[in-house]
C-alpha cells in the first residue's frame, strides 16, 4: 500500500514537470528514501504513464488537450498573459485540423 502512495506522488510529480532530482529529494524529506528506491519508484511512476498512453484512444486525447488548452486561453486572457493566450489558440488550431496540413 505504501509503495502505490509512492509511485502515485511520484506519477504526480512527473505530470507536474518535476525532475528526478526534485522528486528524489522529495521522497527522501516525506519517507526518508535512499537514491535508488527513489529511482525504482520514478521508474515504476514513468512505466504506469506509458501504460495509461498507450491505452488511451486518439479522440479522446485529442477531446482531453483541447479542453486543457481553451482552459489555459481563458485563463490566459484573465491574466492578460496574450502570449500564452495565443498559443493554446494556435494548438487548438493544429488540433481542430485548421492549421498545418490540414489548412483550410
């Protein structure tokens, strides 16, 4: 039961951007973990992402980022952050097929 709470907070970590040494140092301050059980969980964190991707259907990856991307352009737009706010519109753009090869 502790190892899966730790391959979860180390899943989380790594959807969050963290690096192997920032989740390392982590797992050391909250369980106290050496270098190498710490790497053996990243491992197993990493290996169940790629499960998860590799099960996931297309469309509905596609469906999950523009949700995720009109997300980050209203907020964007919030904070008058318009760099940003353009960007997610160009990649919704690539994923609605409106620019790249698919241009209209």
């Amino acid at each position: 039961m502790l190892i899966a709470e730790q391959v979860n907070f180390c899943r989380e970590e790594l959807v969050a951007f963290r690096t192997a040494y920032e989740i390392r140092k982590k797992l050391a301050e909250k369980w106290g973990m050496p270098t190498r059980t710490a790497d053996d969980r990243i491992k197993c964190a990493r290996e169940a992402i790629r499960e998860d991707a590799a099960k996931i259907d297309r469309q509905d990856l596609a469906a999950l980022m523009i949700e995720m991307c009109e997300a980050v352009a209203r907020e964007s737009v919030s904070t008058r952050q318009m760099s940003n706010a353009i960007g997610a519109m160009r990649l919704l753009g690539e994923l609605g097929g409106l620019t790249g090869q698919n241009k209209l």
